[in-house]
C-alpha cells in the first residue's frame, strides 16, 4: 500500500462503531436481508443448475459443462462491465444512490427472466433465456460491496462487510435445500425456478427502497 502520514494518521475510537451499534442502524439491517435474498439467487445457480440441465433437459456431462460454465462466465463479464460501466456514470455526475441502486435493484429484478427457463421447451430459447438472467445478475453483483463499503466509511467496513456476509451466505444452506425439496416433492423445477426468482425480486426491492441514501453513516452522530 501507498507510504504517507494519511495512511497512519490515528483514528478517534468514537468513531469505530461496535457491529451491535452498526446492526441498529436501518440500512445495515436491509443489506443482509437483500445479501441473503440475492445469495439465494447465486446458490441455486451454483447448485442446482447442473442437476437440472442433466435431468430435465438430458444434457450429456460435457455439454452441461459447456452451457453450466457459459452462465458462470456471462456472470462474471457482465460484473466486471457493469462495475466499470457504473463508475464512469458517476465520475460524470452520477449519485452514488442513482447508480447503485440502478445497477443493484436493475439486475436483480431481471434477473428473474431465469423463471421462463423452466418453461420454456426450444432448447436454444431456454438457454438464451438463462444466459441473459445471468448477465442480469452479474449487473448486480458488480455493485453490491460498493453500497457496503460507502455506507459503512473506512472505520466500520469490516465489521459490517463481515456481519452482512455472514447474514447472506445462510442462504447457502437454506437455498439448496428448500430447492430439493421442492423438487422431491413436484418432481418439477418449475416451482423451484419460480421461487428462486420470487427472492431476487424481494432482493432487489430491499436494495432499492429498505436500504437509505447511500453517503457514509456519521457514526460519531449515529
């Protein structure tokens, strides 16, 4: 990191909130909420998504290989894209809000154009359908910890980055398995896509309106 008198300049401990004092704070408490929705969006891509190309559209292992890595990558790009895309608006006159909340509540509410792909039977249809939610998502999660880390300023990043990750990552336990189950019981996915869509778009209303204005919280005030 850079050398300099910035960088070691001592911090008033007034300002170093405990994460109780951070988590009575709105905006804390809807980031973890909208982590765990859109988490739960990632692992039924993650999980599930190689099991249902396998089963409902009888691909072989290699060509699920080629379309499950295809989406992964569309994820990636388009977060990668989206977060220089987003920055350049607001080096131009943007809101950190605007943008954000643009890119965040945009990508997370068409996202949920994954839940024809359970429908629809044209192959090629389907996964179109599939790539673009992908892409759609990776809009999203090009700006998720910038809300984090704007909101929480540089004396409690850490611990509510921690808190708020610990919070959305349950959904790695609660997603796969409510998946299952709602296909061992339909013998469908359709149910379980619909669902998965169903929590992004709550995902993306808690980003956009549960979460306040984006500028750095005066824990001092707080």
């Amino acid at each position: 990191m850079p050398r300099g008198t910035a960088y070691s300049t001592p911090v008033d401990q007034s300002q170093v909130p405990s994460v109780f004092r951070i988590f009575r704070h709105r905006s804390a408490i809807f980031s973890a909420l909208g982590l765990f929705c859109s988490n739960y969006f990632w692992y039924f891509l993650v999980t599930w998504l190689p099991h249902y190309l396998e089963t409902e559209r009888h691909f072989s292992k290699s060509k699920m290989g080629i379309f499950a890595s295809m989406a992964y990558l569309s994820v990636a790009v388009s977060s990668v894209a989206s977060g220089w895309l987003s920055d350049r608006w607001i080096s131009r006159g943007g809101t950190p809000t605007r943008v954000r909340k643009t890119f965040t509540g945009l990508g997370l509410s068409l996202s949920t154009i994954i839940l024809p792909v359970a429908l629809v039977r044209d192959e090629s249809l389907a996964m179109g359908l599939l790539m673009l939610a992908c892409l759609c998502y990776g809009m999203f999660a090009s700006n998720l910890w910038a809300i984090t880390q704007t909101l929480a300023g540089p004396h409690a990043a850490g611990k509510w980055t921690a808190v708020q990750n610990g919070v959305g990552n349950f959904s790695g336990v609660v997603g796969p398995a409510v998946t299952g189950w709602l296909v061992q019981r339909t013998g469908l996915y359709s149910l379980a896509f619909a669902v998965a869509a169903g929590v992004a778009l709550t995902g993306a209303a808690i980003f956009v309106f549960g979460i306040g204005p984006l500028k750095p919280v005066q824990w001092e005030e707080a």
